[in-house]
C-alpha cells in the first residue's frame, strides 16, 4: 500500500460529526480513513491519514479534504459569534422618561436595531384619580 501515491478525493460527514475520507491512488483503488472530529480541531494535522501522499503543509491548500473541514470549523466560529435572537426591547439605549406639557407620559429609547422609538400615554386621568385619592385622605 505505501508504494502507490494515495490523494484525498473526497469527504462526507456522518451524523455524529465524524468525516469518511475517501483517498484514492492512481490504480483506482480506494481506501476509506475516518476522522473522529471531536478531538482533531486542536491539531490540523490530525485530520490527515498518515499514507497520505501530500506534502504537508503545502498540500492543504489543494486538498479537498481539509478545504471541507476547514469551512465547517469556520461555519462553526461564524455561528459561536453571532447573538442568539433577542427581544429587541431588551436593550434599549439612550432611554429617557418624562411627562410632557399636555401630561403625557412620554418614553424614548433606541434599539440595537437602529430603530428609535418614541411612545406616548395619556395619563391625565391616572393623574385626577391619583390627586382625587390623595385628597381624600
């Protein structure tokens, strides 16, 4: 088996994360490797079978192989980085309350979106009854 030149041709995932590696050599004949990708991310160099005929380091740029690894550990980071879905009303920035002029309770904030928002409730009538109950007392 070393004496024929085995290249990586191609590669499918299994459900549980491992890769089939399918290498062939220039009879034809084919040689299937897997990879256990749980313990490999650590060292690139893990992913190759040792009969491989590449010439490691320069080989990675070409091989179709580490290509398909190499975009699933970055789909990976990708999907680490990017925030879950969220409430937009959760974060609210530059978030001001006041009661204006004409006794509306006014609220204006911003949202992470870009969104500005401002909302605006009558409450003179919470206000009357608010007065009317102190002045009972």
């Amino acid at each position: 088996m070393a004496e024929h030149k085995w290249l990586p041709a191609e590669i499918d995932k299994e459900c549980y994360g491992d890769y089939l590696c399918t290498y062939r050599n220039e009879l034809g004949e084919e040689l299937v490797h897997t990879i256990d990708s749980y313990g490999s991310y650590g060292d690139p160099r893990a992913f190759c079978w040792r009969g491989c005929s590449g010439d490691w380091p320069g080989c990675k740029r070409d091989c179709p192989i580490w290509n398909v690894i190499a975009n699933d550990m970055l789909e990976m980071d990708r999907q680490r980085e990017e925030m879950p879905p969220h409430d937009p009303f959760s974060f609210m920035l530059n978030h001001t309350e006041d009661i204006d002029a004409h006794n509306f309770y006014v609220e204006e904030f911003d949202t992470l979106d870009g969104t500005h928002w401002a909302i605006a409730v009558d409450i003179e009538k919470q206000i009357q009854d608010y007065l009317d109950k102190e002045t009972e007392d």
